[in-house]
C-alpha cells in the first residue's frame, strides 16, 4: 500500500511543472482570471463547477475544494484543453493541455 501511495505522490509531482507568473500567461488566461475576481459572468456553463483531481495531479483535498474556469483557446471550435484552476486556500493553477500538467500561477 505504501508503495501505491508513492507512486501516486510522484505522478502527481511530475504532472506540477515550473510555476508562470502571471505576466507570462496567455492573454486570454489573464481574462479569466479577471473574470473570477469579479464573480463573473463566465462565457461557459461548465466555468466555476468543482474540478475532481481525479488526476491527483494537485495536493489531495476534499471535494469541492477546487473550482475549474475555461481559458477560451482561439481558434478551438469547442472549449478547448486550457483551463485555470482554483483551490479555496487561494492557489491559482494554469494547464493548457486539458489536465495532464499544471503549472502555480505565481502572481
């Protein structure tokens, strides 16, 4: 079992890559985080739902801890793979290839 538990906490560590501050986020990234200071109103129905961590990518927290907001992908004819990722601590996540990395965005 420990040894299940290890390999879990180091794919999550891998999926976490460097952190982005936050002038080097993509334009539209930067909007939805404007977006998500003010409340909304966000452009998609699935913004502010609870985001699962079904990946364990992220720290193990509690259901309903952390919230997922599209980033709109231009050119994408659906939502596309970019999000952010809120956690109720105030942490702020950015990953632009639908969940498999996360990056801190360091403000």
């Amino acid at each position: 079992m420990r040894f299940f538990a290890a390999v879990l906490a180091l794919a999550a560590s891998a999926a976490l890559a460097a952190d982005i501050p936050y002038a080097k986020l993509p334009r539209e990234a930067r909007e939805t985080l404007a977006l998500i200071r003010a409340g909304g109103p966000f452009p998609y129905a699935q913004d502010g739902r609870t985001f699962g961590n079904r990946e364990r990518a992220l720290e193990r927290k509690p259901r309903g801890y952390y919230r997922e907001y599209t980033v709109r992908t231009p050119g994408a004819r659906d939502r596309g793979a970019r999000r952010i990722i809120t956690g109720e601590g105030g942490e702020l996540y950015y990953t632009e290839d639908h969940y498999r990395t996360f990056r801190r965005i360091r403000e």
